[in-house]
C-alpha cells in the first residue's frame, strides 16, 4: 500500500467506523488499484447504512420512552388516587 493510505489512517480506523471485513477487503483492493472515487463511494454507502441504523434506533428510543411516561404519568395518578380520602355521596 502507498504512504497515502499508512499515513491517512489505518485498517484500525475502518474497523472503528464499523466496516466489515468484505468493505475493508475491498477497499485495500480498491487503494492498490488507486481507485479512489469508488472508495468514497463505498464509504459513503457505508455511511448511509449507518446513519439509517441510529435513525432506526433513535425512534425504537422514543417508543420506549413514550411508554416509560405513560406508566409513570399512570403510577403517578393512582399514587395519587389512593391518596385521597373517599368522600361520601
């Protein structure tokens, strides 16, 4: 491989970002052959998996988060509830 490549970053840095040994496999083919813009590309493709990743988990959060304020706002109310002395009618 080119200074380029050692210098730049490593095959560290791509396992780091998440990339699979079949990405990282190609891109070091990808670098001997110098074919730079399919790299960018293949990142970039990359990127966008996982970016759709934490969006996905993003809402799965706020689902659950929701439903954690449902129970508590239930809990609180019949805390509440029990609380309060009968009245009479």
């Amino acid at each position: 491989m080119e200074n380029r490549f050692k210098d730049s970053f490593t095959l560290r840095d791509l396992e780091d970002a998440g990339c699979g040994a079949d990405i990282i496999e190609r891109f070091v083919c990808l670098e001997k052959d110098k074919k730079t813009k399919e790299q960018l590309r293949m990142l970039t493709r990359h990127r966008h998996r996982l970016l759709d990743n934490a969006h996905k988990a993003q809402k799965e959060l706020d689902c659950l988060d929701y439903i954690v304020r449902l129970l508590k706002k239930e809990d609180s109310a019949a805390e509440y509830r029990e609380k309060q002395p009968e009245k009479n009618l």
